[in-house]
C-alpha cells in the first residue's frame, strides 16, 4: 500500500484497514513459526503498511491538535499578559 493511497482513505477507513492488516500479521507470524509462509516478505510488508497506517493517523492527530490550539485560546501565546 502507497503513502498515497492511505493519505486518501478517511481516518475510519485507516482505523478498519489498520485493524485487518494487524490480524493479518498475527496469522502471518503463526505461519512463520509452522514454517508455513509463502513469502518471508510479506512480514516486513504488512509491518511497513501498519507502521505507514500508524504515521498518518499521528499526522492527522497532530494537525487537528494545532488546528484546536490555535483557535481555543484566540491566538495568544502562554505566559503574555
């Protein structure tokens, strides 16, 4: 999965993928312990797309956090008078 496709999801959509994607690894890593994997680079992949998840969520997070700051206290900085 793209940075860019995930930047396109909503922030629920992220939240539902983000959810299928750690189920996904938890199968994945019973796998690799039975010896049973298809492809060892399908544990890095989905650990990346989790990780890529996790990081546009923060951002979205962030973003919002600033956004709310800014506006709740009309601007002014802590500690003037």
């Amino acid at each position: 999965m793209k940075a860019n496709e995930v930047r396109d999801m909503s922030s629920e959509e992220l939240e539902t993928e983000l959810g299928k994607m750690r189920e996904k690894l938890f199968r994945l890593r019973f796998q690799a312990k039975g010896k049973d994997v298809e492809s060892p680079g399908q544990l890095k992949g989905i650990r990346r797309d989790i990780a890529r998840c996790n990081t546009i969520l923060r951002e979205r997070a962030l973003a919002d956090g600033a956004a709310n700051d800014g506006a709740a206290d009309g601007g002014a900085k802590a500690g003037s008078a």
